[in-house]
C-alpha cells in the first residue's frame, strides 16, 4: 500500500482512499482509542469521531508521509474531548469509583495482553501521575516513537522523554520498595 498516493486521493475527495488509509490500521487506532476510553463503546465513538475529523480536514495535512501520525492525533484529541464531556455527566462522588472501574475494565478486554499482565500494569501505573502515565502507555503499550508521542500529546519530545524517564525512575522506586519490604 502506498500511504502517499492514498493520501493525495483523498485529498481530492477519494473516501475509498481514505478509508483503505484507515482500515490498514484499524487495530491500532482502536487499541489507542481502547486505551484512552477504558471501554469498547467509547474507543468506537472516538474512532467514528476521528473519521469525521479525518475526512473534513484531509486537505490540511502537509506532509503526506506523516498521515499515521497525524491521525493517531487526532483520534487521541477525540479521545480526550469525549472523555472531558462525560465527566461533566458523571457526579463528582462518583467519579473515582467509576473511573477506577472503567480503568480496569478497559484493560482487561485488550486483546493483546493477558490478564495478569493487564491488572500488573494498570496497578504500575497507579504510582506515577498522569502525564507519565499517558507517555508510557504510548510508548510501551502502542510503541510510539517519541516524535509521535510529542505530537499526541501536544508537548516537546525533551517533555515527552522526561516525562517516560521521571515515570520508569518512579515504577523502579517503588518496585525496589516493594521487593525491599
């Protein structure tokens, strides 16, 4: 498949083209989109939003070449506003049980990752805030690069390894802790 000749089709209004773009990598947007939602019906929401998005804004990406990257963006932004929308829907008492809940949820149902290994990371990643963790499941679950990661997450790639150095520094503390008790 050729990204770059797919892409200038649809950028000249070929949705066969652009769909084809996507479908070559429909397990990763939702994987991505899985990992963000914590639930299969949200990661599909998020997926259709990114299509939407894909299509009306096709004629704005410069660099052929990059449209994966580009996309995974787009899905992530689409992820986030759908995430910030629902937390105005849920009760601020809930929020916590719920989110918890959906965390574990989400986890579990990935395909690619056992169960143990499932509950293992997500209990890891309960001791680093929520930048480190956004940046070491982009890199260790979905193995982004860091450049991809940066666009993802709107931040420099010097932010984005600080953020994967300072959250594995934390993982190793507190699993030598663990050990040491």
């Amino acid at each position: 498949m050729n990204v770059v000749r797919l892409v200038k089709k649809a950028k000249k209004g070929s949705k066969e083209a652009l769909l084809q773009l996507i479908m070559a990598e429909k397990d990763v947007y939702y994987k991505l989109a899985l990992t963000y939602m914590g639930n299969t019906h949200d990661a599909m929401d998020a997926m259709e939003e990114m299509i939407v998005r894909l299509y009306e804004k096709i004629d704005q990406l410069k660099k052929e070449e990059a449209f994966y990257r580009w996309s995974k963006t787009i899905l992530v932004n689409s992820c986030k506003t759908l995430l910030r929308k629902q937390k105005k829907l849920v009760l601020l008492d809930d929020w916590n049980t719920t989110n918890e809940r959906e965390l574990g949820h989400a986890l579990t149902r990935d395909p690619y990752i056992s169960s143990d290994q499932q509950m293992d990371i997500q209990e890891l990643l309960l001791h680093v805030n929520e930048q480190q963790k956004e940046a070491l499941q982009l890199k260790y679950l979905h193995d982004l690069d860091y450049q991809t990661i940066a666009d993802i997450t709107n931040v420099s790639i010097g932010t984005v390894k600080s953020r994967i150095f300072q959250g594995l520094k934390k993982l190793r503390d507190h699993y030598r802790g663990d050990v040491d008790e």
